[in-house]
C-alpha cells in the first residue's frame, strides 16, 4: 500500500443533543472527495476520537467509509490506552471497511512507556490486524514520545508499513527516515513543518491544514516532488499563519469552526472542548481568504 501524498484528519460532527452526526459527517465527505487530496482519516485527534465511545466510533467508521470512495485511501484512527483494546477498535475498524489502521501511543502511565513496551503494545497490535499498521505519534497531546529506536524495531514488522509523526521536530522526522527500511512510509503530521518534512524524506502529510485548505497543501506536496523549491517555500510561508491558527492556537475549536465558515458543515467541538471565541473569527476568516479554496 503507497501512502504517498495528502490526507485529510476530518473532524467528527455532533448534533444538538451531542450524538454523532453521521449525515452531516457524509454530507461534508462528499465535497472533500472532490478535492485533490489523495484520502482521509476517520477517528484521529482532529476527529475528536478521544472523546467518543466504541459504539459512536464505529457509526463514523460505517458512515464515512459509505461516502470515501475506493479510490481514495480510507484510514481509521484505532488507538485506546490498553493494548487489547486497541486490538478490539483496530478488528472493528477493519470489519468496517478501513484501508489501515492509524494507532496512537498509550500514554496514560507515562514513566512505564518505554522503548520495549511500545515495541510490544505495537507488535501485538499489528500481529492481530487484519489491516496494515500505521504509528503514531503525537507527543504534544500524550506527553510521550515514540523514539527513532522503538520505530526501527518496529518498521521491520511486515504489517507496520508506516506512520504519522506530528512533532515539528524535523531532525527527529529525518532520524525516522534514517532508521527505517525504505518502503517504511513517514507521514507528516506539522502542516507549519511539511515542506521541510518532505525534504527530509517524508512520503506525505496528515494534515489538518488539509480539510481547510486542501487544494494549497496537495499543491505544495507535488511542487516539493518536482524540485520546485523556490514556489514550495513560498507557499510554504504562506501556509503558516492558517496552520498555527488551527493546530497549536485553537486546536480543534480552530478547525471546525474554519470549515464552518468554509460551507462544510462540521458543527461544534464537544465538550469539555468549547467553541471558538467569535471575536476570532474575522482573523481566521481573513487567513481563509487567502486560498479561496470554497468547496463545490
């Protein structure tokens, strides 16, 4: 399975009584499968998955991949704190039509996650998948950090094909690249650090960026591929200030509530999360502007 590209985290709508919103959820899929982006992620950070049960994560899986088309790569977020677990959501997520399985680090017993037990949480779960194995790697949110040497031992595995690394640190993206064998497949998790992660070897993106801006991210990833460098910096920059504002400034309340404004209707963060300000948002929708990117 090639990976190469960009793909969209979308988030997951919730009505007004706080259940999962599958009609706005396909209604919404249907105009990003019209975009260049080349697939979609379910149940990740941005889908909010931390926040819903297995039952509502297995209405998005069943929802979503109706309106993914076969074409376009279909990966399904399947990370929980225990490895059985994660075993469990990463079999339904398969059963229900998942291309791969994108699994987060366990990161509730922080001083216990070492090398060796995420070399066996990983391995456990990749033997039991029915569906390649994707790592992943978010130290911002877990407050772990899944190191180059636990992800060579682990690359090896013939159903670990690859993974999301969401720091900005590009010498660790680089270290990645280095460890693993050559079909390992490193995806971009930071869009303010993506065309740097792209010189380093990283095959891809997983990008929130790319659910509000889709055309501008799948842009700067074909000019970076054609050495193009000087027009990749620049939309590089360009791209920047929208990035920040929906990842690290305002999270998922950013990302929502900018595809609100964009015309896909994704609805409001669920709580504890809250919406955003409103005083924010002719910031945002002045960043917006910037790519034009209305959809069809």
């Amino acid at each position: 399975m090639q990976l190469a590209g960009v793909f969209a985290p979308i988030p997951t709508p919730f009505d007004d009584r706080d259940r999962v919103d599958t009609a706005r959820l396909k209604k919404a899929l249907a105009k990003w499968v019209l975009r260049p982006l080349h697939g979609f992620v379910v149940l990740g950070s941005n889908g909010e998955a931390v926040l819903m049960d297995d039952f509502e994560s297995d209405q998005a899986i069943v929802a979503a991949r109706e309106a993914v088309p076969r074409e376009k790569r279909f990966i399904v977020g399947t990370g929980r704190e225990s490895t059985q677990a994660t075993v469990k959501a990463t079999r339904r997520a398969a059963e229900h039509g998942a291309d791969a399985v994108l699994v987060r680090t366990p990161g509730f017993f922080k001083a216990q996650m070492t090398n060796d037990a995420f070399v066996r949480h990983y391995t456990t779960v990749a033997d039991a998948s029915p569906v390649p194995v994707l790592l992943y790697n978010f130290t911002a949110l877990t407050g772990v950090n899944l190191l180059p040497a636990a992800v060579a031992r682990l690359a090896t595995h013939p159903n670990i094909i690859g993974m999301k690394e969401s720091g900005g640190d590009i010498a660790q993206v680089a270290d990645l690249v280095s460890v693993s064998p050559k079909d390992f497949m490193v995806l971009a998790g930071s869009a303010p650090t993506f065309y740097a992660a792209l010189c380093v070897g990283a095959v891809g993106g997983i990008l929130a960026l790319g659910c509000a801006a889709p055309d501008a991210c799948v842009q700067l990833f074909e000019l970076t591929r054609a050495g193009r460098h000087d027009e990749a910096i620049a939309l590089q920059r360009r791209l920047v200030p929208l990035a920040r504002l929906l990842g690290g400034v305002h999270g998922v309340p950013g990302l929502k509530a900018a595809l609100n404004l964009l015309g896909y209707d994704v609805g409001v963060p669920r709580p504890p999360l809250s919406p955003l300000a409103d005083a924010v948002l002719p910031t945002l929708r002045d960043e917006l502007a910037q790519f034009e990117e209305i959809p069809a």
